[in-house]
C-alpha cells in the first residue's frame, strides 16, 4: 500500500514542504556567510593596500630679469602672462631626472630610482602666483614631508647652479685676467682699473642671481624648524648692510612676538686679501656687514631687552680676531671690533641683566664651503682642511648650535663678557 500524503504537503515538481524548509535553512546559511564575506575581504584587501601621505613644499620663484634687478628699470615684458609662462617652464624643469637624483642622495634613499620620485612627485603653480608648489607621496608620512622639502632644496640648488653657470665663468676669465696683470705689475694700468670694475659688476650680479634661493632656503629652514619644534618662526628676508632693512627685522620681531630676548649677530663672508689688494669699498662692505650690523642691531634690541628685565647677545666672530694672520684683511679687523664690541657691551650693560658673549669659530662646516667648492667634492675638501686642526675634523654646524643654546640659556646666566674659540684646538691663542 502507498503512503497517503497530505495535499498541503507537496509542492510542484514533486517536492514536500519538509524539504523547501531544509533547503531555505541551508541557503540562509549560504547568504549570511556570503554577506559576511564580502565586508571582511573588502577588509583585508584594505589593509593589505599601504597608506599614502604626502609631502608639501614651496620655493618662491623670481620673475625680474637681472639687468632691471640691478637698474631697478621695470621689465615692460615682465606681464602676468609672461610671469605664467617662465612659472611654467619651471614647473617643468623641476620634473628632471636630475633633481630627483639629487634628493634620492641627499636623504640616503637607494631603494627607489630618480624615475620612480619623479612620478610621485607632482610640481603646480598657480596663475598670477609666484610660488611653486612640490607634493610627493610615499607610504611614510615622515619620509614624503622629508622628501618634498628636499626636492624644493635642490630644485632651487639646480636652478642657481643654470642661472649662475654664465656669470660664474665670465668672473674666474676676469679673476684670472686680472692676477695676470698683478703678477705682470701692471696693477695702474687702465685694463687692471677696467677688469676690476668688470669683476665687481659680475659679483653683484652673481648676487642677484642667487638672492631668490636665499629666500626659499630662508623659507625652508623656517618651515622645518616650525614643523620640528611645533613654534611659531617668522622668516624676514634682508640684507644687513642696510639700516632700514635691519629696522625691518627688529620691527616684524617685535609686532609678532612683542619683544626681542635674544640676539645672535651671525652675519659674514670670507674676506682675506693682502693689504693692498682691498680699496675703500671691500672696507666699507666688510665693516657694514661684520660690525655696523652687530651694533645697528644691538642699539635696536638692548632697550627692548633692559624693559623686558634681560636678555642675551651672541656675537659671531672667527679666531683671527684675536690672532691674525697674513694676507686676513679685512676680516680679521671687523672681527677684532666684533670682539671689542662684545667685552664693551657686556660691562655696560651686566647691571641691566643683559649677558654679552662672542664666539669665535674656526672651521666649521656651513653653505659657504659649498660655495666656496662649486659642485665639486666637498667631502673631499673638509678632509684636507681638516689637517690643520688639532682634533682632525671640521666642526659640524650643530655644534655651533649647541653652544649658541647654552650661552642663551639660564645655565649660562653667569657668563658675560667672553670670547670662546670653536675651532678643534686650531686658534694659537686661548
């Protein structure tokens, strides 16, 4: 006999309704797994992607050719269009293989390839803006902010380098014409009074041409000492041969942080000649920058510092201000003065709280050896320099800062009138 079954317990196709309800129990199964699924691998393929962060940096670009820089005629072709233009090709030239190299040494990065920087690297300027903008990417929010700072560095190290290469070469022919003529003895002549004058016009343009790369680096330095210590930095760009630039300095301090409490007068250039190669105007820049600096700017702050209950000068000098040598004018005079200035200050003023020292540095590494070195290997030069110093090294820069810190610290506070050597042992004298 065939079992009886009921009529509500069959379906279509000959199945029972014991068996849908198994069937839609095990499909739920399969829907909450999958929609359990699909979140978590969405999850996991997340984390597997590594996080990108990027790097900004900005360099101010320079839109005024040289010529009307240095007659202050203005440029009729310098319009907003022409400015875009030259903004532009430098956007472009920043992309170049070249400048991605540079950074990739300078931050001691091998794992990556000037091409690999290049295309993480995004360089935009904006219309009617003087600023180029760099923005690099990399997994590492320390290392992409490392890296775009850098890539801005050297940008405005290459640019100087193009726009300088001319002028460079047509000063060392005139540098080189000119100790000619001085070995020849024909130091009277009108060619050695021509090449002379030549020599000075070729140095002021040089100047000109490397004063839009003072300010990024000024700028830079200003953002990487914000972005390292969280402080607020002001950045003012000026010359300190110049009074009214000086007030500028004093006066941007002031309005941004209502007083000024310390000074470094840090101020100089090498400057060591035989006595009768140097005229009056070698003099009077040497003394304008070395001395008339410090004191313009020490007469500005020291009331300022006597309100507010105290302060701290440091003077920078070098060690021929106390034992020059051969051959070291005019710096060892303006650094001599730096020297008296300091000991007179310090006297005069102790009794205000206001604690004055100087420090007379040696060889100390610094942007004027580069300089000085021109792309070649500096490494190599700080090696043979490094012979005539009794610790057989050059000073690193951070030990320059560790001690302007401590002089303008409360653990210094009973130091006053001094002029310390930084120099390895070099200095003959204490």
């Amino acid at each position: 006999m065939e079992p009886i079954t009921s009529e509500h317990e069959q379906t279509q196709g000959g199945l029972t309704l014991r068996d849908a309800v198994a069937l839609l129990r095990r499909r739920r199964w399969i829907v909450i797994t999958c929609l359990l699924l699909v979140p978590l691998s969405a999850v996991g393929f997340s984390l597997l992607q590594r996080a990108q962060f990027q790097g900004n940096a900005e360099v101010l670009l320079s839109q005024q050719s040289l010529a009307n820089s240095l007659t202050g005629v203005p440029d009729p072709a310098n319009s907003a269009a022409n400015g875009d233009r030259v903004a532009q090709t430098q956007a472009r030239l920043a992309t170049v293989p070249t400048i991605a190299a540079r950074t990739l040494e300078a931050l001691s990065l091998n794992d990556r390839s000037p091409a690999d920087l290049v295309a993480k690297t995004e360089v935009t300027t904006e219309q009617n803006s003087d600023i180029l903008s760099f923005k690099v990417t990399d997994p590492s929010r320390k290392l992409a902010a490392a890296l775009a700072n850098e890539y801005a560095k050297q940008y405005t190290r290459y640019r100087a380098e193009i726009d300088t290469a001319a002028v460079n070469n047509a000063l060392d022919e005139v540098s080189t014409r000119i100790k000619g003529l001085e070995a020849a003895g024909e130091r009277t002549s009108s060619l050695h009074s021509t090449l002379v004058d030549k020599q000075q016009q070729l140095r002021t343009l040089e100047a000109l041409q490397t004063s839009n790369a003072a300010v990024v680096r000024l700028e830079n330095a200003a953002a990487h000492i914000k972005s390292a210590t969280g402080n607020d930095v002001l950045a003012i760009p000026a010359d300190v041969t110049r009074a009214e630039d000086i007030q500028a300095v004093v006066d941007g301090a002031v309005k941004r942080f209502g007083g000024v409490d310390i000074l470094v007068n840090n101020a100089g250039t090498s400057a060591a000649n035989p006595f009768l190669d140097i005229d009056d105007r070698a003099w009077q820049f040497d003394i304008d920058l070395k001395l008339m600096a410090a004191v313009r700017l020490c007469r500005l702050v020291v009331p300022q510092m006597k309100q507010r209950g105290g302060g701290r000068i440091v003077n920078v000098t070098n060690l021929g201000g106390k034992a020059p040598n051969a051959k070291g004018l005019p710096t060892s005079v303006t650094r001599a003065a730096g020297i008296n200035l300091t000991k007179s200050l310090s006297k005069e003023y102790a009794p205000d709280k206001i604690l004055v020292n100087t420090i007379c540095i040696g060889l100390i590494k610094s942007a004027q050896w580069e300089r000085r070195v021109k792309g070649g290997d500096l490494d190599a030069y700080y090696r043979d320099v490094s012979a005539r110093v009794p610790l057989g090294r050059v000073g690193e820069a951070a030990e320059f800062g560790d001690l302007v810190a401590f002089l303008v610290s409360e653990r210094a506070g009973f130091i006053t009138g001094t002029a310390i050597n930084l120099d390895g042992g070099a200095s003959a004298v204490v």
